[in-house]
C-alpha cells in the first residue's frame, strides 16, 4: 500500500492539540506541586510528601508523554520528507514508527489518567470518612 504526502500531514493536528493537552496537564501538575511544597514547608505533613511523590510519578509519566508525542511528530515530518522525495518506502516506514509512538504516548496518557483519578478517589474518600466522622461526633452530642 501507497502513502501519500498528505497521509503523515492528517496527524498534524491531532499531536499538536495532544502536546498542548500534556502541556496543560505539566503546568497544572507543576502549580500544585509548588503549593504543596509550600505547605510541606511551612508544616511538614506525611500526607502532603504523598501527595507530591504521586504528582512527581506523573510529572515523569507527563514528560515522556511528551517525548513520545513530540518525536512522533518530527518522524511526521521526516515521513512527509521522505515522500516528497519519492522515497515511499523510507517514509512508509518512518511514518509507521510515528504512529508505533504517539501509540505510546497515548497509553502513557492512560497510565496517567489512572494514577490521577486513584489519587483523587483516594482524596475524596478521605474527605468522605472525614465527614462521617464529623457527623457521628455531632450525633453523639445531640444525644
């Protein structure tokens, strides 16, 4: 099978609105690492130091999203490259090994995505016992 020059160029897009969605998860995850290690400072607290090592794990899985993505994106280039210069097979294949990566970067996100929403479960489940709390206490005086 042929690949065009405009094959490689449909992915344009797609990467780049997904690099600006890494980006956006990095800034935040960076904001709220900077508070937190604020915090953590003015009182030092087990829970805050947990919560900056899961955020660290994502910062890492973030950056290698990136990598993937951005990668990704150069081989379409070099792909487009390659079938400019009637090199189909090279840019076949280069264009398959852009598209092996931004695979990557895609579970990558998952992974991501995961470790975020356990944390956040994890965050509102403690909120939820610590309202129960609150309320049987409350209870107990009303009593």
């Amino acid at each position: 099978m042929e690949i065009s020059l405009t094959t490689p160029a449909l992915l344009f897009p797609a990467i780049s609105l997904l690099l600006l969605a890494y980006t956006n998860r990095f800034l935040t995850i960076a904001g709220l690492i900077r508070n937190l290690y604020k915090q953590y400072k003015a009182a030092p607290n087990q829970n805050i130091k947990a919560q900056i090592t899961n955020l660290k794990k994502r910062v890492s899985l973030i950056k290698n999203m990136q990598l993937f993505g951005i990668v990704s994106l150069l081989l379409c280039v070099v792909s487009m490259f390659a079938l400019y210069e009637s090199w189909i097979d090279i840019g076949s294949v280069i264009f398959g090994i852009s598209l092996v990566l931004l695979m990557i970067s895609l579970v990558l996100s998952i992974i991501e995505i995961q470790i975020s929403v356990k944390a956040l479960n994890i965050q509102i489940s403690d909120m939820e016992s610590g309202h129960r709390a609150a309320e049987d206490t409350k209870n107990q005086f009303v009593n």
